[in-house]
DNA sequence: GATAGTGCTTCCTTTTTGGTAAGTATATTG
DNA sequence: CAATATACTTACCAAAAAGGAAGCACTATC
C-alpha cells in the first residue's frame, strides 16, 4: 500500500484511519457523496493541501471515489467505496468512546 | 487533554488512539498486564523512547496504569483502565476490516 | 571483571506532517 | 470590470513526531 510493513491487521487499519484527516474525511461522508467544498466546510481547521492531499491519498488506499464532473467551474465529488463504508462501524465505536470520555 | 480542540467525539477518540503506538499498546494491553520488556518484545519495531513516552503520554490520558514493583532489578506493569478497556471494541472492529482488507 | 537484564532518560538527527501564499482557468455575480 | 467561487497544485518554510545511540543504577550471572 505505501511500502510499510503492518504486523498486524489492527496496525494496518490505523494506517487508513490514524492520520491527521483521513479518519474525519471517511466520517464525514457517512452520509453520502459530498463536494470538496462541503468537505472543506465541515472539516473547520483543515486546508486546501491537506484537503486534497488525504482525498488523494483515501483514493489510492480505495476508501474513496473521486468523480470529476468536468464542468467550469469545477465540481468534484467524493464518495465511499464499500471498504471505506464498512470502515464506519469503527467510527460509530470511536463516536460511542468520545462521547463518554468527555464527559468523565 | 493536551490543548488541543476537538470538535466531535471521533475527533477525540483519534487523538487518543491515532498516534504511531498508541493505538497498538491498548491493543497489545488487551489480555492483562505485561512488563515493559514484554511489550517491546511484542510491538516489534518500537524503541525503548517511543514506548516509555508513549506509555506515559497513555497513563496521563487515563487508558493505561502503571505499576512499579520498586524492586531491582525494576519491575514495572502496565495494564489497560476501565476507559482503556473500553477501547477495545474499536480495536476488534479495526482487526476485522484490516483482517478482510488485505485479503482483497 | 565483563556481560546481560531491567526500565527508563537524554541528546541529536531524520522524517513526516502541517501550514501559508500564490497560481490556474473559467463562469457568474454585483 | 472587479470580485467571487470552484478544485485543485506547487514551492517554500515551520513544527511535530519519530528514530537511534548511548548512558544510568543496580543486580545476578558467567
């Protein structure tokens, strides 16, 4: 996938999911097909680069679709394949987690 | 927790989980408690500096307790709170998708 | 007396990641 | 006619994370 080695199937699902962006990305679209634009809404504190740079990235790992409407001005959109979608049990545990801890 | 922001629990739960070893401690915790050295031997590529910060930077977020035997030579466990433990529904999912995605 | 094992810490270097600003091309809006 | 919006990319710089090597205090073993 990047070259690295995963020891184990949990080490290479942190891989997809444990950077800055590309976990928030995969949430985001759990409810269906969003522009960059939306994205860039939703994600306050994140950039153009890294915004691009982690759809690019989410593409390649096959966890999302990237479709280009080649129109002007330009309208992408991005979606989930079915493995980013089966990705959003984890999230769903992750937003269980969250919850309670911050109120702990 | 470290001055960051998190504006949704998923957020929340990423930093806690995301970073390089982190993630892979809690997971690695889920059977008991084990010794530094057990730990090392099991996350094969770690170095002493990433696990000893990394188990620290854990008991600080309350996912992990650290127990010193005060004996020489030392003796110390770790083992996995009851938030800690709570992780581990994440992680089963995590090891199931990583599971099926590197059979496709 | 040298070596190994224990659980660290410190210093230094390298790698990775993140951020800022600008540029691209075109159409719409005021 | 200037500004705005669209979805990027590129070049450059700063910050953060990770990695490696060595050392420490102490004991037991060879």
């Amino acid at each position: 996938m990047n070259g690295a080695i995963y020891y184990c199937p949990v080490d290479l699902t942190l891989s997809v999911v444990g950077g800055r962006w590309q976990g928030l990305i995969v949430w985001a679209l759990r409810g269906g097909p969003k522009r960059f634009s939306e994205l860039k809404r939703e994600l306050v504190a994140v950039n153009d680069k890294m915004l691009s740079q982690t759809l690019k990235l989410l593409a390649e790992q096959g966890i999302v679709t990237r479709t280009d409407f080649q129109s002007v001005p330009p309208k992408v959109e991005y979606n989930l394949t079915e493995n980013g979608r089966q990705l959003l049990v984890i999230f769903e545990k992750m937003e269980a987690w969250g919850a309670h801890y911050s109120e702990v």
